[in-house]
C-alpha cells in the first residue's frame, strides 16, 4: 500500500410483515448460533447488479466481498484486496487481490472483478445504480453504449492484479469500491445461469454468508460460508432476515424474543422502550437525508417559484421534535452535517425565516405563478408507508393546505419498493424518499443531481451550470478548493430547489444485549460476520 494510498483510506474512515406467533424459524430451538434480523422491507433483488435498497445491501454485504469492506464501525478496510498502489496523478490504481475462492472452491480472480464491472455497466443489464461507477475510465460512455464494454477502464494483469483507471482522482474510492455495485459476481456461474444464478440453489458466494433459501415476504436465509477467507473470525451459523415494514410490530417481536434485532423502532415509543428494553436502543448520527422531490418534467413543479413556495410551507421543527422524536435535524441542505472534507456546506436562502413569514412568502409565489381562488393547485404526494412517514404524511399535507385555502393536496401510501421504482421511472407529482451515504464524500449526495445520473436523479433536475461545478471537483486535487467548489455546486441546486431537504437522519434500532459486535456508525452498516450471540441458548 503506497503512502497515497494509505492517506485516502484514512480519508474515508474520517401490507405489513407480522411475524406468525404459530409457526416460523424460531418456533424451533436454534440449531447452534442463529441471528433473526429485522430487515425493513423485501428485497427486489439480492444481486448486486440490480439492487437498490439498504435492506437488499444488509444481505448482500453478508455474501459478498468487494475489493473493500467495512470493519464493525463501518469504516472501509481493505477486502478482496490484500494490498495497493496509486499513480501520481490518483487515476491509476492496481490491486494485488488476496488468495480467496467462491463457495464452491473455484478461485476468486481479476477477471471476476473485471466481468463484474462490465457487467453493471453494460446498459443491457439495465442496472439502476451504475451511474455511481462513472468515476472508472470510460464508464459513462460504456453506460450509454457510446462505446464497448471492453473500452472501460479496467483489466486483469493476471489472475491476482487487477488495474482500474478513473476519469479523474477519487479520494473516496476506498469507501465506493466497499458498495455493492463493485462486488465481484461468480464469473463461471452467472455465464452459466444467467439471471438464475442468484437463486439459493445456483448462487456461489465470496463473503461470510451464502443464500439457502428465500421465502417471499417471509424471510431470506443465509448459512456461513466455511470457504470464506476469514471464516475462523465468523461466529454466527446462520441468519434470518424478515422484512419488517410495520416497525411497531417488529418492535413488538423485539421485546417477545422473535427477533433479536430490528434496524428501526417508532420515534414516538423511544422513552417507553428505554424503559421496557433497557440496553436495547441504539439511537446514532447518521449520514442520510430525508427530502421531497418534485418531478420536474410536468407542470406546475417546472416552475421555480412553486417548489420554492412549497419548501416554505413545511415545518420541519414540528415533524422532528413532536412526531419523529428521536434526534432527528430539520434539514435545509442536501448533504448532511459531519460528511468528510466538506466543513461548510450550503443552506436553502429562506432558512432563517420564522414560519409564518415564509408561509407568507409561498403565498406570494404561487399567486405570482398564476394560482389563485380561480386556479387552484392541485397535486398528489406519495409517500413510503415504512417506518414513521405515515405520521409524517397529515402534517405534510396540513402545512400545504395552510398556504391558501385553494391548495390542495392529496396523500397517498405506498409500498417502500414500488415508491422507489416510481421515483426512478418518474410515475409521480411530489414524493418523500431518502438517500443514505454509499460513502463518506459529499460527492455521494450532489452526484444525486447531476445531469448524467439517470433515474436516480429523480426530480430529472438539469443545471449545466450545477454540473460544470460538480465535474470540476471530480478533477481538483486540493480538498479545500473541492469543498468550495461543492459548496457552490450545492447552493445553486438549493436555489434552484429540484428536492426539499427535510431532515437529518439518525440510525435507529434495537439490539438485544445479548447481541455482541453491534457498533453504533455513521454509515449504520452492521455486517453479521462482526456480530455473535453471547447466549444463544435460552
């Protein structure tokens, strides 16, 4: 690992599931140590190719390992890669891979990595997330088939070396190349099976866990690897994942002993199960953001002034302190506080104003965009029905109407999946959503916005002038010159107002205490190799 490389590392470490009360996997004694993980909503896919969800990414991150990992604080550590060397320049890195085989014994290789990477990024595997690669050499034009897949910036010098070019220095590249999308997939296998390899009776894996069995809105099973590298340091046999969209009523398997984990709790219970659960929450900062986007392609949200006026309206310090309650930050920027290397960031301009001056003000710029008692504004907003957005979704709804009596808003519930596949597809009018940090740069939010994104720039917001900024920072070396240079990015985006910031994520989640190896994290990435049952029997 060359003196660079070691600095960036260092850079980057700066209708709802009940379980049944009759029946399912803990009904019966557990067969050694056995962890039953609530996992938010069902997974589309557990290929890393065509997965978009935090909750596919718990599953994932068990089975697969990428050329970086995540240790127990979430911090990425080096993974497939046993050691590496950068350029001068910070586009060239070469990677020498450590001695590891697939769960069936064939050895992982650099053609694996590279037969991944062009797989994701051929724009025939349609893989949502594969503008997160465009830093790779060619990446983007192999995306858009303006060019072949073997034009992208990556190759096996032989079977343990493998060269990745970038466009441009990425400092971040320790904590991307820990995400999903840069997994490597079994060469041999997904060339055999094609879209059937991920199945749990053709599946091969690199990481800790492999699939067994996955029982659709019931639960995903996964059996320790014993051919991973690091198997010896694996304590857990087996672990369960269920999705559990309702969170009182996985709160309520929490404390019956169904569930030895839940990756959220209802905001409001957060004082009744301190008491009920002593030693079980985990509340923690987090690298998410909560915001609205608008669909920008259809009027009247085409119209500057009408975004502008319904960010406004919103009472964010109502939602945070009386219906989410659980530390949550009211939101008046994109990337959130405490990113790496971005001290300053930016904030929507009307931010200091009292309610009832900006709810004057959105008034204004309606009627100044042409509603009124004779043409009323009329929308939808959906909304997740996980976690606390329903709550959230009539105070929504009543700082909109409060505008002016001839707004009107109508809120519909959707399932988390389908909501998402919406927003990317552009099925919608206003909706909520979130963006988690992939990574630890605040690149990982603005990149959101940019042109070339695709789908996941769901509000379809274009700015040349946003991304000129952007693509200038990709390329500066000096990271006070790239802050400033996002920073400036950021507050015409903000200005512009393609999304509203709501509020700043916090982690939460309960964790039995008999559960060791949990660490609270910024990122909120728990891999279950870390985890172990300090008393499995009861």
């Amino acid at each position: 690992m060359t003196r660079f490389s070691r600095l960036v590392l260092g850079m980057c470490a700066a209708s709802a599931l009940v379980i049944s009360g009759c029946g399912g996997p803990k009904d019966t004694e557990d067969a050694g140590l056995t962890l039953h993980r609530g996992n938010a909503a069902e997974p589309l896919s557990l290929d890393p190719h065509q997965a978009n969800g935090t909750w596919e990414n718990n599953i994932i991150g068990d089975m697969f390992v990428g050329l970086f990992t995540e240790n127990a604080a979430g911090e990425p550590v080096p993974g497939m890669a046993e050691n590496w060397q950068t350029s001068e320049d910070g586009k060239t890195w070469i990677f020498t891979l450590r001695e590891a085989t697939w769960s069936d014994g064939v050895p992982v290789t650099a053609q694996d990595f590279v037969f991944s990477l062009r797989r994701i990024l051929n724009p025939e595997t349609l893989a949502q997330y594969a503008s997160l690669l465009f830093a790779i050499k060619n990446a983007e034009a192999v995306n858009s088939a303006k060019m072949p897949v073997e034009a992208l910036g990556v190759r096996a010098i032989d079977d343990r070396t493998l060269e990745i070019l970038l466009e441009y220095p990425a400092p971040y590249l320790p904590g991307l190349l820990t995400h999903y999308t840069s997994m490597p997939v079994p060469a041999h296998v997904v060339k055999e099976k094609g879209s059937e390899w991920i199945k749990p009776e053709n599946i091969q894996v690199n990481g800790a866990y492999k699939l067994t069995e996955w029982r659709t809105n019931d639960y995903v099973h996964s059996v320790k690897n014993p051919l991973f590298f690091d198997a010896e340091n694996v304590c857990l046999n087996e672990i369960y994942y269920y999705p559990t969209v309702d969170n009182n009523s996985a709160e309520r398997q929490v404390r019956e002993g169904r569930l030895d984990l839940n990756t959220d709790f209802p905001g409001q219970k957060l004082e009744f199960l301190n008491k009920q659960l002593p030693g079980y929450v985990r509340v923690h900062p987090y690298l998410g953001t909560t915001y609205f986007s608008f669909y920008m392609k259809k009027a009247p949200f085409d119209d500057k002034r009408v975004r502008n006026a319904l960010a406004m309206a919103l009472d964010r310090d109502f939602m945070t302190s009386e219906i989410l309650k659980s530390g949550q930050i009211p939101a008046y920027s994109l990337v959130p506080p405490g990113v790496a290397n971005y001290p300053k960031g930016a904030m929507v301009q009307w931010s200091g104003l009292g309610l009832e001056e900006r709810r004057a003000e959105a008034r204004r710029l309606l009627m100044e965009a042409g509603f009124g008692p004779d043409n009323p504004l009329n929308f939808e907003y959906i909304y997740r029905n996980t976690r606390d957005n329903p709550r959230v979704a009539p105070a929504v709804q009543a700082d909109w109407s409060d505008i002016a009596p001839w707004v009107n808003v109508t809120i519909t519930g959707t399932e988390t999946q389908i909501l998402y596949a919406n927003l990317r597809s552009g099925e919608f009018e206003v909706s909520d959503g979130a963006w988690i940090a992939d990574y630890n740069d605040a690149q990982n939010f603005l990149y959101l916005m940019e042109t070339r994104t695709g789908a996941l720039n769901y509000s379809r917001y274009s700015n040349p002038e946003y991304d000129a900024l952007v693509d200038r920072s990709n390329k500066e070396l000096d990271m006070i010159k790239r802050a400033a240079l996002m920073q400036e990015a950021e507050q015409i985006m903000l200005d512009d107002m393609p999304i509203i910031p709501m509020w700043y994520e916090v982690n939460r989640a309960l964790v039995d205490p008999k559960v060791s190896g949990w660490v609270d994290n910024i990122v909120d990435i728990h891999r279950s190799r870390y985890l172990c049952m300090e008393d499995p029997i009861k």
